[in-house]
C-alpha cells in the first residue's frame, strides 16, 4: 500500500504544480488545492452508503471542468465508534476513493458531516468532542501522505453552537486543527463559523493564525424556495417543507396559488413575504458579498461549499435559475463553489433522486447550463 501510494504521489505531481489557480486567491507558491467548481458527492460514506460513484464518473466530472470534489464522511454511518475514537473501519475503502478521486485528477476535500441528531451530541459533551479530535488525528495520519496540493481537511460540518454555547466552537475548532496539524502539517484545512456555516457565523469568526487555511460557509436562502418540500424543517421555524411549486425569482410567484401538503396559519404570510422581498439575483449577490467583505478584511481565502434546490418539490426551470444566479454572483466576487449535491435528492443528474442503478449518470442540460458547464464533447 505504501509502494501504491508513493507511486500515486510521483504521477500526480506535475498535474498538481500545473493546475489552474485557485478561487482562494492563495499567494505565488502556495500549495492550496484548486477550489473553483466543484460538487458534493453525498451518499457515499454517509446515510445508507448508496451513491458510490465509479472511476469513469469522476473522470467524466474532471471533462466538465470541475476541479473538486466534497466527500461527506459521517464516521458513524461508517462504523466508528465514540468509545474507540482512534479505530478507523473504514480506512481501506477510504484510502481507495481518496485514490480514485486523485487518479482523476480531482481535487478531494474530505468532510466530516455528522448527522444532526449525533452532531448534537458531540457537541455538548466533552468526552464526544474529545473523540472528534481523536478521530481527526487518525484521519489526518492516513492521508498525511496524499499530496498536498490536491487534498483539503474539512474539520466539521454546519457546526451549531448557538446562544450561550457559541463561546464553545473556537476552543473546539483549534484543537482539531492541532490534532490535523500534528500529521499534515501543510495541507490546506477547511475552518468555518458556527450558527451552521452560515454567512452570520463566518462574519462573528476571528480567522485563525494558520497559512494553509481557507474558510467556508454555506448558502440556501431563501429556505422557503430552496427547501420547498424538504419534510424535515420544523415548522416552528419555517412552513418551507410544506410548500411546493414556489417559484424563482419571486416576481413569477405573485398572483400564483398557494400550494400545500397541508395546511399552515403562517404558510400564506410566508409565501407573501417571499414576493414582497423580491428574491432574485441582486438580493443574492448582496448577501453573497457580505461574505466576500470579511474575507476581504481578514484577507484570508473563502469557499462557498454548499448551495443547492432540493428536486422533489421544485419547478426545474426555477430551480436552476436559482443555482445559475448563486453560481454567477460566487464567480463574480472571487469565491469558490461546491454545489450540493450531485446525485441525490439535491441532485442535477437525471436519475437524482431515484435508486442507484448500474446505467451511467447523466448530468441535466439545465444544469451544466446554469453551472456555466459545456455539454460533454
């Protein structure tokens, strides 16, 4: 495996000191990996583990002109334990797809993405958010040897921390970076702010005294057209999962009907405050270019990497409109994109959101148009 490895460095090497610069603006000589274009290969090493996605597929990805990838790793769905932190049963099929990824002359960014309920948990205990740093000091020591131009450490997805326990992520983002730091000393690592990676929680962030980082935060506004039908947001806080039909921008909503699963007292006045915020694309690139402000104050590299329409209840013509106008206004302001996501229910491929099958994947001709993609030639 060592052999394997060393002979995997040796070919991707002049790839990797002739790849494009990077949307991270990272200074002459820096060996941050290329983060321009990239999307969310969910399902992999998460939920159920059902959307592997072959050689050929990642290849075909690299044609497009996409230069990374997001691999979310939910380590529990995987097998790891809390109680054995250091224990990796994952390992050989990791170590595989990092290889796979790389052979295709992609960039890789390995996300550790809990599921909410497990994140929680972690979170407010100290023996779970001490098996976290454990566990990155064993991830961070079997990739050591990847390139470092062509891999990213992405140290915790959507953190919470809100009220009276925000003091708590900087402490815990540290020493997971500590933890990296011990056996990758030169890989760019992905940091964020709490609140959920939100633009809010990047803007209440104090970037850290480390050069090989970059930062990411993720955007869906508004939820009631992006997580339109999505049946997991809690009422209490938006009527977004109850929608459907809702379309982008807002000035082809008004005068539509309200369409519901069910009824809801707030679904109305939601659906009308949509319209009168008149969400299109300048409403976007505002808010985007909050994000592009801090990153220009601290004067460290930022990534936008996640973005994205679930299918099941959007009108696909609104749908990509949406993503084209984020993609565009990112690419305006400098700042690199991971679309979420690829396959799935978030997907712009044409079999998204229905049961893996053997038959290559297919990405939609909307979408490659509204990612500024060519058709494959």
């Amino acid at each position: 495996m060592k052999a394997r490895r060393r002979w995997l460095q040796q070919l991707l090497g002049a790839a990797a000191a002739a790849a494009c610069g990077t949307s991270v603006r990272a200074a002459p000589g820096d060996a941050r990996p290329p983060m321009h274009r990239g999307l969310n290969l969910t399902h992999w090493f998460e939920y159920d583990r059902s959307q592997v996605v072959r050689p050929a597929e990642l290849r075909e990805l690299r044609s497009l002109g996409f230069d990374h990838v997001r691999l979310p790793l939910d380590p529990l769905a995987c097998g790891w334990r809390v109680a054995e932190p250091a224990r990796l049963p994952f390992a050989q099929d990791l170590q595989q797809t990092v290889e796979q990824v790389l052979a295709a002359e992609l960039t890789l960014v390995l996300d550790l993405h809990l599921e909410p309920s497990d994140k929680a948990s972690i979170e407010q205990a100290a023996q779970g958010r001490a098996a976290v740093v454990a566990l990155w000091s064993a991830l961070a020591r079997m990739v050591s040897q990847a390139p470092v131009p062509r891999l990213a450490l992405e140290l915790f997805n959507e953190p919470q921390f809100h009220g009276s326990a925000s003091p708590g992520w900087a402490p815990f983002q540290r020493q997971m970076l500590q933890a990296v730091r011990e056996h990758a000393p030169a890989h760019t690592v992905l940091l964020t702010g709490h609140q959920g990676s939100s633009i809010e929680g990047l803007q209440r962030l104090k970037p850290l005294a480390d050069k090989a980082a970059a930062y990411v935060f993720h955007y869906y506004s508004p939820y009631l057209f992006t997580h339109q039908g999505a049946h997991w947001m809690e009422t209490r806080y938006t009527t977004a999962g109850l929608h459907r039909d809702v379309r982008y921008p807002a000035s082809l909503q008004a005068g539509r009907p309200l369409q519901l699963s069910q009824p809801h007292p707030r679904a109305a006045d939601e659906l009308q405050r949509y319209v009168a915020e008149r969400w299109a694309a300048e409403r976007i690139h505002r808010e985007l270019s909050a994000a592009a402000l801090w990153a220009r104050t601290h004067g460290v590299p930022v990534v936008c990497n996640e973005f994205g329409v679930l299918r099941a209840a959007a009108d696909p013509a609104s749908r990509y409109r949406w993503i084209g106008d984020v993609r565009r206004s990112l690419e305006t302001l400098g700042i690199g994109w991971t679309l979420w996501d690829y396959a799935h229910i978030f997907g712009i491929t044409e079999t998204s959101s229905t049961p893996p099958t053997s038959a290559p994947r297919r990405i939609e001709p909307l979408a490659l148009a509204a990612l500024g993609r060519p058709g494959p030639g």
